[in-house]
C-alpha cells in the first residue's frame, strides 16, 4: 500500500520540482508596495515593463514603481544617451548591475530607458539595431509660369553597446520655365562613443552643395562632446560642444569671378530635442551655431526640424523646415537660405 502511495504521489512531487524550478529560474521585478513578480520580462518600453507571467498573462508595469530587477536571461539595456548594454541583471543599491562574463556595469534605474531580450545569448541582428526612413516629396505649379520641385530624403541610426552612428542624405531640385535649375544637398555623418550613461564624445562630417547661396561644395569635419539632459519616454534632450575644420568653394558669379577658396576653422555649439506627442506624432528639432575663429565676426547658424504624422504602418507624411544664415558671405551670395519640404516617408 505504501509503494503504491509513493508510485501515486510520485509524477505529482515531479510535477512540483518542475513548477519550482522554473519559478527559481524566471526574472525576477520588485515594485514599491513590496510585492515580488516572477516571469520573462519581455521588453521595457515608453516607459512600461511588460513581464510574461504563468498566472495572468503579460503584465505592463510602470518603471518609476520598480525598485529592483533580477533577470536570469541575457538582455540588452538602452540608457538616456542611447547606450546599449548587455548581460544578466542583478540588483545593486537604487539601480542594478549588468554583468556580461567579467565585466560589471553599474546603472542607475532612471537612466535606464528600454529593455529587450537577447533570445539566450543570440544579441538583435544588423536590421533590428538599424532605424531610419526614406522620404520622397514632389510638388508643382501650373500657370503664367512651370515649377516643379522634388526631394529626396534618407536618415538612419545605428545603436551598438559602446556607440552609434548617424547619418543623413537630403536633395532638392527646383526647376522653373526660362530659369536654370537650382537645387541643394547635404550628406551628414556623426559618429558618438558613449563615455558615460549621460555623456558621449562625438566625430563628424559633412558635405553640402546649395545653389541658392552659390555654394559649390563645403566640406566640414570636427568632434566634441555631448551630453544628454533628458531622455524619457516621450523626450530627448540634448547638447554638443566642440571645433570643426571647414573648406567653402563658391560658384562662379555674375561677372565670370569665382570668390577665393576659403578654409577656416569654427566653434560648434548646439542643441537637439526629439519629442513624440500623443504617442504618436513625432518631432525632431537640430540648431547649430559656427563661430569663425579666422574671420572675426562671422558665423553661421544651421536650423532643422521635422514633424511626422503616421499615415498607415510604416508609412508617414512629414513636414521638414531648414535654415542657412551666414552673417558675412561672400560678393554676391545670399545671406539666408530657408524653405519648407513636404513629404510621403517609409520607416525601417
């Protein structure tokens, strides 16, 4: 009789052993009131921590309620600045400690900003760390005169552990009856080491051509540093100091004369904010100022904003505003050049 309590009782004590050894096994969030949950955390979010549970499903949690997290499996950490870092979380003080073989790194919970697994191990491809879009615009008038203009935009951003790289690409052509086609481009690319979670040193550089102020080509390069004042689910804040070297040639102006090549070198001060509004509505703003260290007096200012309403899916339609000030150009060439791009945009 007792062999056969114990042959009864047997599959439900295994059964046990394995309910308990997965509960000891899963992820581990502790929030305000005391309580403890326990499951797979799935992702950190605008703010949410989703936790799959057995009991009740998946469960979001306000991160500004949790006060400690404990993961058995490997996930990727975003902060303020955009850092990523990888490894098993453990609690430590009021923040945690990600730890990825022997190297341990200390984070304070309200710099930590998104969360995702890493499939045991398997970190996110090329493709899930890359962001971005490509935006096409085309306008016309028909009447006592023909003009058309189109644009062309791509941008993107590319987010490992210890930096990311930026870069954008934008043309416009303007093209208009017994006038000569005008049209501008810029190329943009920055790349920004993470030297902490709210700071970041920064290499760029950039190509512009603009009929408009006769510019033939500028060429620019320099660095500094960054630092992020605000990051949150709904906000970026963010400034940049530092030096770049450029190098302006100009078109040729009314007379057959082309203004002398000029290289000089500028100070660089600015700022960037990226909002989202009703969780949806997305804006980017980017002001630069380039003091001339050469010339004395003169600088430039670069403005540019963008406002994206989601259409369907992926796809958005967005209003873009750009501004070229400089304050002492050359003979000839226009002081400010400004404008406004409407645009059907696919992102990725």
């Amino acid at each position: 009789m007792k062999i056969f309590h114990r042959r009864l009782l047997r599959p439900f004590a295994l059964f046990g052993g394995v309910v308990l050894a997965l509960a000891l096994k899963a992820d581990v969030v502790t929030v305000k009131n005391g309580d403890t949950l326990r499951g797979e955390i799935e992702r950190l979010e605008k703010g949410k921590l989703a936790l799959k549970t057995t009991y009740a499903g998946t469960i979001n949690i306000a991160w500004d309620q949790v006060v400690a997290v404990e993961s058995v499996q490997p996930l990727e950490v975003e902060v303020t600045t955009g850092k990523r870092i990888s490894g098993v979380i453990e609690p430590a003080g009021s923040g945690m400690a990600i730890i990825n073989e022997d190297v341990t790194t200390d984070v304070e919970a309200i710099d930590v900003v998104g969360m995702i697994p890493m499939q045991y191990g398997d970190p996110p491809n090329f493709w899930e760390r890359l962001n971005g879009s490509v935006d096409i615009g085309y306008s016309f008038t028909r009447g006592n005169s023909r003009l058309n203009q189109s644009s062309v935009g791509i941008r993107g951003d590319y987010r490992r552990e210890g930096y990311k790289l930026q870069g954008d690409i934008r043309s416009l052509f303007n093209q208009q009856d017994d006038a000569p086609t005008v049209s501008r481009h810029t190329a943009n690319g920055r790349y920004d080491l993470y030297l902490s979670p709210r700071s970041f040193s920064f290499a760029l550089g950039s190509l512009e051509r603009n009929d408009r102020q006769r510019l033939a080509l500028r060429s620019t390069a320099g660095g500094g540093f960054g630092w992020s004042l605000l990051k949150s689910k709904a906000n970026e804040l963010a400034v940049l100091g530092g030096v770049t070297f450029a190098n302006e040639q100009f078109q040729l102006d009314g007379d057959g004369l082309r203004p002398p090549r000029n290289s000089t070198a500028e100070a660089l001060a600015g700022i960037e904010w990226d909002t989202t509004r009703f969780e949806r509505i997305q804006l980017s703003s980017k002001l630069t100022l380039h003091p001339n260290f050469g010339e004395s007096g003169r600088y430039r200012v670069q403005y540019d904003g963008t406002v994206r309403f989601p259409v369907l899916d992926r796809f958005t339609w967005s209003m873009s505003l750009f501004d070229r000030f400089d304050s002492d150009p050359p003979l000839m060439v226009q002081r400010n050049d400004y404008g406004a791009v409407a645009s059907l945009g696919f992102g990725f």
